[in-house]
C-alpha cells in the first residue's frame, strides 16, 4: 500500500525539519522529489540524503512570498517532468510575540510565508492538476491552529487560514481529481522543535498531551505518506491531526 513510485513530489521547506523529513518518506515510497526551499547551503546536501533511497532527486532554490517566480518555477517543473502529482506545502516560519506588541514586520513575514506563500504553491499547482487529472495536495498546519498558545497570535492565524484555503481548493479541484487536506502537528521533534521547546516550558507542554511526548518527524511524514497515496483518494478537505490527542474535545 502507499506505492507512489512513478509520482513527482514537490515539498517546499525541502532542506530541512519537517519538509526533509517528508522528502525523505515520500522517497521511500518510490517518489521522485523536487525539494524548494530558500537555503541553498542545505538544499543539495538534502537532495543527496533523500537519494539514497534510489529515486530521482532535485533542487529548486525558490521564495515562496515571490508569486510570479512561484509559478515559473512550477510551471518549468511541469515542462521539464511533464507532471506534478504531489505537492507538500511545509515552508513555513515562526515569529512568537505577546499579542500587544506583535511588530508589523513579524506579523507580514508570518502571514506572508505560511499563508500567502502557500496560496502561491497551490495556485501554480491547480491548474496542472487540473488539466492531469489528478493531484494531492498537502498544507501543513499546526494545533495552534485548533488551540490558543500564547504568543502564538501571528502563527495561528496563518495555520488557520489553511483550513479556508485547503476546503476552498477540495471543493472545487475534487471533481477534476485533485485532493486537498492539512495535516496539524503538535510540536514536532526538529532541531528547531528541540530548540524551541527544551526545558519547563516544554516539559509542561508534554504533561498537557495526552501521549505525554512530541510527535517525531517522521510520524508527520507518514501521515503525508498516506495522503499523497492513491489509497487516500477519498480523503478530500479533511485535517489530520497528529498530536497526540492535544486537540481532542
């Protein structure tokens, strides 16, 4: 099951975190993979690692706030490939300050990568979909998303807004057979997640879910895995939660 040999992979935050991670499974699985991503230090040294599970591998240096260079850059993907099967937004930053004193340039940038910069992606995608005949798309949100988190005020609101976009593009792409759903973490174990959350504060976050830890990289993976699969054709418009039972009502 999940036999994506055949497919092309776009993942945007390709060189790192979450975004390698998902490279890496969806290689696994037998996809070739587009990494794009803003740090071409990494970029290659990536490409290389997620090659070593056998399948076609390549790099796409590219700015997701920039729409026009966006849409040449798949456009050149679909014109060299001849398709695009999956794309997995994952580029994303934080910016985590108290709701009263959010600096405007924080706010944009936040807004600008996580929200706009993948409307960009999906955009371009659509209609190369569109014209195939099939197409997964996979945005990454976040429980923050679901939950309030301090400090949190800028980030929530971009993963937020994922959920209109993806319903937005399920709705109207389904028909043409082209899915579209998120997928919210809790904390995942990155170097910037290890970061980010060492010491009290992140051990009094675990004590909050219910699995008691965060969710490793290549649990997100996984789930990405099954959605880009033909197996998850039915799934359309959903948010897979992988959080340990954070969210949970």
């Amino acid at each position: 099951m999940f036999d994506l040999t055949g497919r092309l992979a776009l993942v945007t935050g390709g060189a790192s975190g979450l975004g390698e991670a998902i490279a890496h499974g969806l290689a696994r699985q037998g996809a070739d993979v587009v990494l794009a991503d803003l740090n071409e230090a990494r970029l290659d040294a990536v490409a290389q690692d997620v090659g070593r599970h056998g399948r076609t591998v390549e790099t796409l240096l590219l700015d997701v706030t920039d729409r026009p260079a966006v849409t040449a850059a798949l456009d050149e993907v679909v014109a060299r490939h001849g398709r695009i099967d999956v794309v997995v937004n994952s580029a994303g930053v934080a910016a985590l300050d108290p709701v009263d004193s959010v600096p405007d340039a924080h706010w944009d940038l936040v807004l600008g990568v996580n929200l706009t910069g993948t409307f960009a992606v999906c955009r371009a995608a659509a209609s190369h979909m569109r014209r195939a005949g099939y197409g997964r798309i996979i945005n990454i949100a976040s429980q923050a998303a679901h939950v309030a988190l301090e400090h949190h005020a800028a980030y929530s609101a971009s993963k937020s807004g994922l959920f209109g976009l993806t319903s937005t593009l399920a709705r109207e792409l389904g028909p043409d057979g082209v899915t579209a759903n998120t997928i919210s973490p809790t904390v995942v174990m990155t170097d910037l997640g290890r970061k980010a959350w060492e010491g009290p504060h992140g051990e009094a976050h675990k004590a909050q879910i219910p699995a008691r830890r965060f969710a490793e990289p290549e649990e997100i993976a996984a789930a990405a895995v099954f959605l880009a699969s033909t197996e998850a054709a039915m799934v359309n418009g959903a948010d897979l939660k992988v959080d340990g039972g954070f969210t949970v009502v």
